[in-house]
C-alpha cells in the first residue's frame, strides 16, 4: 500500500464527531442487546413452550437469518438512499421487533419477533460502521469505528445483567421487552444526524456535502476534503454486486469476507448465546449462577474493547490482532485440555472454565470484535462500501449461524474438549490470514485504502 498522506483539516471539530459517532453506535448496543438476551433467556423460553435442543437451536440462530436478508438489503439500499436512512429503517424494525418478542403468545411469534430483529441488526451493522468511516478523519477513523464495537459489547452486558436481575422471576418477556427502549432512543437521535458527505457527493450533492464537511472541519479542511473525495469519485466504478469480484475491488472482498468469517469461527458467539450453558457444562449448577457468570465475561468484553479503542490508532490493526488472536488460542486450547482432564472436575472446572472465557473474550474484544467492522468499513471504493460492507456481514451472519446452529450438537457428537480444540484451529488460520492477506490501514485516508487495491501486508 502507497504510503499516503492523509488530508488532515487545519481544525478538527472533535466534539461533532464524537457525538454522529456515539449515536451511530447506539445501534450496537441494539445489536448486542437483541443477541445477548437470548443467553438468559433461553432458559426460561425452554420450559415455557417445552422445546427441543434442535428447537433451541432454531430460536437462538433463526435472528441470524433476518441479520442475513438485512445485510444484503441494508447494503444495496444504503448506496442508493443513503447512510441515514437506513440506520432510521434499523432502529423502526429494532422497535418493532422488541415490542412483538414479549407480547409472543407462541414459539413461532417469537421466532418471527427475532426474524425482524435480525433484519435490524443487518441494517445497523452494515451501515453504522460504514457511516462512521465516512465522517471520520484517518487518524481518529479507528477508534470511531471501534465504538460501535464497544456499543456492542456494552449491549451484550446489559442485556446479561438484565437477564440475571431478572432470572429469579423467570420474566424473559421483560427481557425481550427492555430492548425496545433504546431502540426508540436510537430512532429519534439518528433524525438529528447528517447524511455521510461521501454519499452525498457521489450522488451529485457537492452543496450538502460541503455544508456537512464545515461542520467537521474549517473552511479551508472542508474544501480539501472535498477535493479528495471527489478526486476517489473520478475513477469509473459500477454499483452493482458483480463489481465487487473486479480485479480491482477481489482483493478488498477476500479482506473482509474472511475476516469476518473467521470473526465468528473462532467461536465467540458460543459464548454469547450459550454462556450459561458451557458454564453448566463446567459445574456451575445454578441457572442463577451461570447467568451471573455469563454477565461477567460480558463485561470483561466490554471493558477490553477500551484497550482497542485506545491502541487501535496508535500501533495499528494487525499488531493488536496478532496479540489477541494469539490470546484467544491459548485460551480454547488451555480450556479443551481442562474439558478433557478427569483430574480437573467439580468445582475447579468451573474455575478454569471462567477463567479462559474471561482470557479469551478479552483479547476477542481488544483485537478481532473491533477491527472486523473497522477494515471491512475501510477497504472497500466509495460506490461500493454498501455492498461491500454488506457482502462482509452476510459472511459474517452466515458463518455466525452455522455455528450456532451446531454449538449444542456438536457438545453432543464430538464432547466439550474437541469442540473447543476445533475453535482453537480456527483461532490458528486466523493468524495465518492476519499474517498474508490483512493490509495495515492505520493512519490511511480512506481513498487511498480503496485506490491502493489493499495490497499491503506488512
């Protein structure tokens, strides 16, 4: 990749761009929310409409198909109508779906109410990040992006603590009822938010953009910008999905889609939908224990994802991936050999059991969580950031289903230790791709990234 040299603006109104980055992450704490939930949860939908494990299975991934179509329809239509109204689309249907799921008089009304959850979440995931990245300049675009990650994890968190406050009433309708609330929040704070001005100039509304631009940076920053956004804009690229497997545009589609979906093989999301069930696994034999245990690892997540927030723009993507992908091995492998110990049983598993998830959901958080959404919303070309983002989360989704469609049957077929000794391998591929095909993006302006064909590994 060209070392280029980014268009920094004589001033940087920091507090602007705080603030579009803060609400356009409360959509992760919608989607970590909406996901996390459904831990504790579970537990108690089980004995309410007597479900099978393949049943459990269904409503805990079936919002994974919603996240699915959503991806691939947020994507499209965020090129075409714009950043904005998409993620006012997402917070509708995250309204909508969270006032449906407590009021579910069946199994099929709830899967229905996470079906629309998962069509918000796609919204918001492919979107959100994308939007951030256009606002941002290079040397604050990391840590911007990354709140959407911290957003998320913080969701996650809220919704175990929710789960565990409200376990000993077994009231999972008012779990899935809390989440409507933000969901509206979010709604009415992204009408106070601008259009991205890269979206804007590509659709021919130089005046809007630059309107937008001043709010970000000072007369003479707004312009240069300007220039430089409409300079990426003079190289002829299609918006349509077949675009994205150009020669130009393949190497960018390989980053994100196998980032992504090594994101979710590693098998973090195990952990998120089944916590308190590996933690039963491990010992723990209180439903209300197990929450509670869940909800901690939760907010290790959250708290690691500051350390990413902080680093990411200092010493770079792909030094933080090797240390905390590193971390996540070493975790899963110390955590198989625990499973697979008969000296280690009772109450010191559950031990080790806590101790590696904490090990490795934080370096998750401090590494791979953020940096997904940060390079997929990086590598793409200006016309086809929608659907290249898009492209990266049904990847993502896809994968993140399969897992989690499979977690409680692979228990079953293959036993606790090798399931988490095939997360681990996984865990090993991941550092293999970091190595070869991750670009380093740290510092980039985002056209140049895109101009570049991410060919730099180093």
């Amino acid at each position: 990749m060209p070392n280029a040299t980014s268009i920094s603006a004589p001033v940087i109104r920091h507090g602007f761009l705080w603030k579009v980055s803060l609400i356009a992450g409360l959509g992760g704490i919608l989607y970590g929310y909406d996901m996390g939930i459904i831990a504790a949860a579970l537990i108690y939908v089980r004995s309410t409409f007597a479900l099978s494990t393949q049943m459990e299975e269904v409503v805990v991934s079936v919002v994974l198909i919603g996240s699915l179509v959503g991806a691939v329809a947020g994507g499209a239509a965020s090129d075409r109508f714009g950043r904005r109204a998409i993620l006012l689309w997402g917070g509708a249907v995250f309204a909508v779906g969270s006032l449906l799921a407590p009021l579910s008089p069946d199994v099929w009304t709830l899967i229905f109410a996470r079906v629309l959850l998962g069509l918000a979440i796609g919204f918001t995931s492919v979107t959100a990040p994308v939007y951030v990245s256009e606002m941002s300049p290079p040397h604050m675009r990391g840590r911007l992006i990354a709140l959407y990650q911290f957003a998320l994890t913080l969701g996650i968190a809220l919704a175990d603590l929710a789960g565990y406050e409200l376990a000993g009433s077994h009231a999972w309708r008012t779990m899935f009822g809390l989440g409507a609330a933000p969901a509206v929040l979010f709604l009415v704070l992204v009408l106070t938010v601008p259009e991205s001005p890269r979206w804007l100039v590509a659709h021919g509304r130089r005046k809007d953009a630059l309107s937008v631009l001043s709010a970000v940076s000072d007369v003479a920053g707004a312009q240069a910008l300007l220039q430089e956004i409409e300079r990426s804009l003079s190289v002829a690229v299609e918006r349509r999905w077949s675009a994205l497997f150009t020669p130009t545009v393949r190497r960018s589609l390989l980053i994100a889609v196998g980032f992504t979906v090594l994101q979710q093989v590693t098998g973090v999301n195990t952990i998120i939908y089944y916590g308190p069930r590996i933690f039963s696994l491990a010992g723990v034999s209180s439903d209300k224990a197990a929450i509670w245990a869940t909800f901690l690892v939760a907010a290790v997540n959250v708290l690691a994802t500051v350390i990413a927030l902080v680093l990411v723009d200092r010493i770079g993507r792909k030094p933080l991936l090797y240390i905390g992908v590193g971390g996540m091995t070493l975790s899963l492998v110390v955590l198989s050999f625990a499973f697979h110990s008969k000296a280690m049983a009772g109450p010191m598993l559950g031990v080790v059991a806590m101790s590696c998830l904490m090990v490795y959901i934080a370096c998750f958080a401090c590494s791979m969580g953020p940096i997904a959404w940060i390079l997929v919303a990086e590598v793409f070309p200006l016309r086809l950031r929608g659907r290249g983002a898009a492209a990266a989360t049904l990847g993502s989704g896809a994968s993140n289903f399969l897992v989690s469609l499979t977690f409680l049957s692979l228990i079953q077929a293959a036993g606790n230790s090798a399931t988490f000794a095939i997360y681990a391998g996984f865990c090993v591929l991941t550092l293999l791709f970091v190595r070869f095909v991750i670009p380093e993006t740290k510092g980039i302006e985002l056209e140049s990234i895109s101009a570049s064909g991410s060919s730099a590994t180093a």
